[in-house]
C-alpha cells in the first residue's frame, strides 16, 4: 500500500502520468489539458535565465526578501567544511553559479556533492529525463465527435553513459562537462559537470570532493518560461563496479548538547554519502563504510523500521495476577521485571566499554547513568507497594480497571447478520468475562515491560506531593501503536483509586489530559472514557472505601467539526463546558 501511495504521489507531481485513451503508439502519455509546466510541479529544470528572475508578480520587497533567502541558501549549502576532512569547497565563481541554479527559485540544476575515489573503470552514469512536443492531436470523444487541438507529447531522453578515469578531474577547481544527446546522437541543452572541489591532499587516499551537477543550457525569461525550454521527471545516478563512495566526515563543531551527543552515538553506524544541491540523494541504506552507486529524489523517501516493545519471556505481567481478583503475589514478577533491566543495562554497559571510545564512551555512560536511575525509581516503587498498603490496594484495582477497559474496548459494537448480501438482523454482543480467559480477545490482559515500568517509576511521586521526582516529566518516547496509551491511563487509574482511598470523599479533579489535535483528543477521549466506566463500575461495588461520588470524564474541546458531538447541558452535568 505504501509503495502505491508513493508510485501515485510521484505520477501526480513528477510525472509521467499516461492516461487513456491519450497514450502514444509508444507508450508515452499525451498531455491535452494542461501543459506539462502546470501539470507537474517537481523534479523540472528551468531555463538558466529564469532562475534569476522571480516567475510570479511580486513587489520589490517581497523580491529582496527572495534574494535573501536564495543567498542564504547558497552559504549554507557548503557540504563540507569539517576539521576532520581538511577539505573546504572550492568557492570559484563557477560553482557558485552551478549551485545557485540548484537552489533558485525556478532550479536550471540538481546535483550531489561525495566524496570518492576515482574507480578503475570509471563511473557509469545514467540519466533519465524527458522533453515535451507541442503537435496537433485529434481524438474521439464519447458522443462521437472528433476534437482536434494542441497538445504536448512527451519524449523521453533517457541515456547512460561511462565516465573514464581519465575524464574525472583530478585537481581543485578543475571540471568536466558532458553534454547529453537525444536518440538520434544530436547534441541537447542539458550537461552533467563533474568539478572537483578538493582542497590540498586528501590525507594520502587519493580521495576526492566530487560535485555532479545536471545542467539545463537553454535560456530564457521569467514572465513566459516556454515548456520547450524545460526538462521534466530528471534525475540521475552515479555508480562505479567498486565500492568507492566514502561516508562524510563528522562535522567539525563540538557540540556541548546532550541530545545532540546522543543522536550522534546512537546513529554513529548511519552514514552521509553525499550533500544533495536541489534534491536529496539517496544510496543503499545496508552500506555502512563504503558505497558504490548514488542517485538523485526529487521526493526524497525513506522506509523507518518498526519499533518493535521487547517481551520478556520469563516474566509474566498479567494485569489479572497483579488485581485484586488474584490470590498470586504481586511481588515475584515486579522484583524478576527490575532484575531482568538490570541485567540489560549491565550487559550495556559491558558492550560501550568494549565497542565504544572517547565521546561515544562518555555518552553511552550516562545513559547507562540514566537508565540505573530508572532502575532505582522502579525498585523504589516496588519497595512502595510492600510497604504502603494503600498503594498495594489501589494498584491492584489499577490492574483490574485496566484489564475491564481492554476486554470491553475491544468488543465490536456491530455485528451484522449477513444473508446473500443483504443485511438481516444483528448479533448480540459477546460480553467478556473477566474471569474467564477463554473468553478475552486474544492478545489482550498483559502489560509490555515499559508500561508498568512507567507506571513502578512513579508510584511515589503520586503518592507524595513534595517527593523529589516531581521536578522532572518522564516522557514516553515510542512510535504510534506501541502503548503509550496504556501506560498512562494506568497512571492514572492509580493516581485515581489512590487519591479516593485516602479520602473517600474527595471527588474533585484527579487528571488533566491535554492534546495537540483536536480529532486525536476526540479519539483518546474514547480510551480514557473507557478507562473511567471501568473505574466507576469497581467504585460502585467498593462504595465504603471509595466513596458515593461517580467517577466521571470532562470533554473541553470546542467545535471539533461542523457536527456538535455532544450539548452544553451533557457536558456541564460532568463538571466541564464547552467552549466555542
């Protein structure tokens, strides 16, 4: 599914989009409707002269404003001015310019600068890229009437070619220009320009600061840019039989940031192989050291591995053996879920010492540092649960409210009869027992490691209002799907049961929940309202200990859409209003 969303993305705004019945013998699409210009919005390079000029009518100002940004964008273009790499960029008016057509308004160029060594063999070259012939095109339309009318054929110049050893420029400043030709061998005004952009010795490797660049020679004004004078769905790539693409050098600024330190560590096996000018380049994501072939996306793309919550096989964390509803000691697998983290964070700690040198060392320490002073917190909490039997309680009710809001989330609402298509009634919902784990859907009853780690964590923060760890927000950092979710409405579950235990009485605001959209807190409304029938349901069968008062849920959203999903009077009935 993913690959057809970016296969159609790219026909809509790169091209080329054939649609029938307007298709050449060949296969090429016919634009009819529109010209290729407007049709298509990426991946075209414009004539030279255009680059310069701004193609809209806009005031002085705004044109001062452009002309700005486009400086801007032409200084911080510089790939590389590393301490490590020695190899500042030739900064020669020519490739000031060449860059400068990359980066303008209306691009004339796209290209990549890396780092290699010049292959044996050369590099080969291929480069597809495609033009657009006005001619007359007449068709048939439905009713039968013929309709004749200017149209743009599409052409493609797609070619490969072999950059020998001797071609590549060995020196700074130095360049090679190859001027690409049509079917017909007819020189077109489009070039690749390989300059070379290294400074002095390149530490005794003979490795070199390429900067491909694929030109368009054809000039013209910024008020009529003709679709002649363009190339459209252009990119190209670079490859060699070697592996001679060299990563880039780390950047030359030390950073005093620990989160900056961190990425650094953690994605110190990710390599840059090149520094794209108008495009993103892009090479084999399994390369580490070298690579052998890059190409240019105009939509750049990338496919981010799931994150998958590790489970441990040797620790149980059912919410029904940690309730209330059990009779089984709730501390045997809390004390095996702390010692199993121990055991990871010391295998940790043995592997940085081992792999790791220097600021990759220092970093890795204090996360290690970090993750022992999670392992105290939670060892604290469960210290807690023994000690304070309060907690105890309300932690168990905690598991059993969590446990009833899973099994009753998950029913399906509807269940239709079906006959022959048609719908004929409708089934009855299975209601769960929670008792009874042959009637659960599967999956469902379990916390993953983090969440009730999470949940341990902060135990004694919500029992004790001056405790030392409310100076700091524990932020659950994890992909969409992962239980984030879960972990907090625990949370909060417990903060719940544990403020109506020490007071039955006490039925003002427990939690404030505050999200950045309003369509993702219509729908994590649905969970936490789950949550708090399933909290209301155990204080109505506990009403000596936690009190007559209903549990109740607040919605403060505004007009979510042009439907109201529910009136004033609803909402004040649970303490809250609407705003609008």
């Amino acid at each position: 599914m993913r690959d057809d969303i970016l296969r159609f993305i790219k026909q809509e705004l790169i091209g080329p989009d054939p649609v029938k019945p307007h298709i050449q013998e060949n296969g090429e699409e016919i634009l009819i409707n529109e010209p290729p210009r407007l049709r298509y919005g990426a991946g075209i390079l414009f004539p030279r002269a255009a680059t310069f000029e701004i193609a809209d009518s806009t005031s002085a100002d705004e044109n001062k404003v452009l002309e700005k940004v486009e400086e801007e964008k032409k200084n911080s273009d510089d790939p590389v001015k590393t301490e490590d790499s020695k190899a500042p960029v030739d900064m020669s008016e020519d490739f000031e310019e060449e860059i400068g057509l990359a980066n303008s308004f209306l691009p004339a160029a796209i290209g990549f600068s890396c780092f290699s060594k010049i292959p044996k063999d050369g590099f080969k070259v291929k480069v597809n890229v495609a033009v657009y012939e006005v001619k007359e095109y007449s068709y048939t339309k439905e009713d039968g009437t013929t309709v004749t009318r200017r149209a743009y054929y599409r052409i493609p110049l797609d070619q490969e070619f072999t950059l020998s050893a001797k071609e590549i420029p060995l020196q700074s400043g130095k360049f090679f220009d190859k001027v690409l030709i049509d079917k017909d061998g007819k020189e077109i005004n489009l070039k690749l320009n390989i300059r070379n952009r290294t400074y002095g010795e390149s530490s005794g490797q003979n490795i070199h600061l390429l900067t491909f660049t694929l030109i368009n020679l054809n000039s013209g004004g910024a008020e009529n840019i003709k679709n002649e004078d363009c190339f459209f769905q252009v990119s190209f790539s670079v490859s060699a039989n070697e592996k001679c693409f060299y990563p880039y050098r780390a950047a030359s600024s030390k950073t005093d940031k620990e989160d900056e330190k961190s990425n650094l560590l953690l994605f110190r096996k990710k390599k840059t192989f090149a520094v794209g000018h108008g495009c993103s380049p892009s090479w084999h994501d399994n390369d580490i050291d070298l690579t052998n072939s890059i190409k240019t996306e105009s939509i750049p793309y990338y496919e981010i591995k799931p994150i998958v919550p590790n489970e441990l096989k040797s620790v149980e964390l059912k919410m029904f053996d940690l309730s209330d509803l059990s009779d089984k000691d709730i501390n045997t697998n809390l004390i095996k879920l702390n010692s199993e983290y121990e055991s990871w964070i010391n295998k940790q700690e043995e592997v940085a010492k081992a792999e790791l040198k220097d600021e990759f060392l220092e970093t890795a320490l204090r996360h290690i540092g970090s993750c022992r002073m999670c392992l105290s917190r939670m060892q604290e909490g469960v210290q807690l649960l023994n000690s304070d039997e309060k907690v105890n309680h309300a932690f168990k009710l905690m598991n059993r409210a969590m446990l009833l809001q899973q099994l009753h989330y998950s029913i399906e609402t509807r269940n239709w009869i079906l006959d022959r298509g048609n719908i004929t009634g409708l089934k009855d919902a299975v209601i769960p027992d929670i008792k009874d784990s042959s009637t659960w859907k599967q999956g469902l009853g379990a916390w993953r490691p983090f969440q009730l780690a999470f949940i341990l964590m902060n135990l004694n923060s919500m029992l004790d209002a001056e405790h030392q760890d409310r100076e700091m927000v524990d932020l659950i950092w994890f992909p969409t799907g992962g239980g984030k979710t879960e972990a907090y409405l625990g949370l909060s579950a417990f903060t719940i049961f544990l403020k109506r235990l020490k007071d039955k009485d006490d039925s003002g605001t427990t939690v404030l929940m505050r999200y950045t959209l309003r369509l993702l807190t219509a729908q994590q409304f649905q969970r936490a309202a789950s949550l708090i029938c399933a909290c209301d349901k155990i204080r109505n069968e506990n009403k000596e200990e936690l009190g007559t008062s209903r549990i109740t849920i607040g919605l403060w959203v505004g007009e979510l859409t042009p439907n109201k999903r529910c009136s004033e009077e609803s909402i004040s009935n649970h303490g809250a209003r609407q705003r609008r």
